[in-house]
C-alpha cells in the first residue's frame, strides 16, 4: 500500500504553508541516496556541495552539473509525487531537482529568501518537496520556515548580500516580515517536507561534526508556465541556472498551461 498525505495534514500545509508527512523512505532507498551524494561530489569536483542543481538530469547538464539517475528515479516516486498532488493539486510537472549537501563543518548558509524571486513560473505556484538524506537537526543547519508567511501570495521585499558563505544571495529585507518566529525543521534521515513557493526558509551554516544533506525537488502545476525566455537565467542568484534548456516532465494530469516538454530532452 502506498503512503498517503492525510487531510489534516493537507490542512496543515493550506494553513502553515508547510507539513512533514508521516511517511519514511525505507532505510535501503536512503543507503542508495547517500551513494548518489557521494558519487555527485566525486563526480563535480569544482562545485560547491550545497549547489548541485538539476542532479535528476543523468548527464553533464546545462548548468555545469553531472547528475545521477537515482534522483530522478526519486522525484518520480509515487510516494512522493502523490504527497505533492494532494497539496497542489492534479497537474504534477516536475522541472527541478537540487542536492543541498553542507560539509561536516563549513557547510554554507541559505539566507531566508522566498523561491519566487528567483523562479520564472506564471503564474507563480510550486511545491518543493524537500528529503532528508542525512538527519537535519538545528546543530547541522536544518531547514527553517516562517509558518504562514505563504497566506499573502505576494513576494516580499529581498535585499542583495555580498557576504561570503552564501548559497544565494538574496534575502527577505521587508519591515513586515518577522524572522523571529522561523521554524526549524528537523527532519530524520528518510523523512521530508512540502513547502508552498511563497514560504518564507532558508537555513544556517552547519559548524557541526555532522554533515546535512537533502535533496529539493521541485513541481509546479500544470496550469503554470515555464518561462523559459526569462532574463534571470545566468549566474545571478550565486550560481549558474538555465532555464532556456531546463527540461520539464509532465508526472500526472495535463499540461493546461502548454508549457515546452520537449526542450533539453535528449
């Protein structure tokens, strides 16, 4: 029997913006995961560990990552993909996948931030769905969210940082926003959590004996557009993104919003 979300736990995500399903990934697909990490590292000497994106893509990517097939074969579990439905809605596209693996101490920083500033998505709806392949507690530099920041559907204020240390470099700077009330989210290895795109997270740096990696993979419904034209592909967010070539995946439902799947297929 596959693993479902349950309506109180789709209420929690409506009204916080976020929930931690109970459902664990078996210990076997996490020892699989944790070898994908390690031949990432190996295999993407010159990028920082905390930036691996697009590693569903099992080939040197646009972006200057090789990736590896098991995160792809992860972000198409019906587990997984299931839980997303049942928040977002019928339509599941899927078009990004990141590792954020932060070194036993000095893992980098994720500064609180909001995906949208980032995303070229109209309109501006997605799900990420965040898995543990480490433990992430808050010594290690677990995730952190503003429960209900996702209510307003708007993209608050970001400053632009130059600090060093950064996996992004913009920032929520909004005399609305209060930072103070941020959530950790600890997370055991197998387990992960579901956050809408208006979600106020980030996480600290890991000055910890104790790696923290996990896996964003990321869905938008199919009633949204991937702008592919959009000016923000480059390295302006800290690191080289290309959403031109940037493939897309249709998992469930329809693509109402035409979106491009045949662009970075090979």
């Amino acid at each position: 029997m596959i693993q479902s979300v349950t309506e109180q736990e789709i209420a929690t995500y409506n009204e916080r913006g976020y929930v931690v399903p109970d459902i664990q990934l078996s210990v076997d697909r996490v020892r699989e995961l944790d070898a994908a990490v390690q031949r990432l590292i190996e295999n993407n000497p010159n990028v920082r560990p905390e930036r691996l994106v697009s590693v569903h893509i099992d080939r040197m990517n646009d972006e200057g990552v090789r990736g590896d097939e098991v995160f792809f074969k992860l972000a198409t579990d019906p587990v997984i993909v299931g839980a997303v439905e049942k928040v977002m809605g019928p339509d599941v596209v899927l078009w990004g996948c990141q590792v954020f693996c932060k070194p036993a101490s000095d893992g980098m920083e994720v500064p609180m931030h909001q995906d949208g500033h980032y995303w070229p998505i109209d309109p501006l709806e997605s799900c990420t769905a965040w898995v543990a392949i480490d433990d992430c507690t808050i010594e290690n530099g677990c995730l952190r969210l503003v429960p209900g920041s996702h209510k307003a559907r708007r993209s608050f204020q970001h400053g632009l940082s130059e600090r060093e240390g950064l996996v992004l470099n913009q920032y929520v700077d909004d005399p609305e926003v209060d930072l103070s009330v941020a959530e950790d989210v600890e997370l055991r290895a197998g387990q992960f959590s579901l956050h809408d795109i208006h979600m106020i997270h980030g996480s600290n740096a890991n000055r910890s004996g104790k790696r923290r990696a996990g896996v964003a993979i990321r869905y938008m419904p199919g009633t949204s557009l991937m702008d592919r034209e959009s000016s923000r592909s480059g390295s302006s967010s800290g690191y080289m993104v290309n959403w031109q070539t940037r493939p897309l995946w249709l998992l469930r439902g329809e693509n109402r919003a035409g979106n491009d799947l045949k662009v970075g297929h090979e």
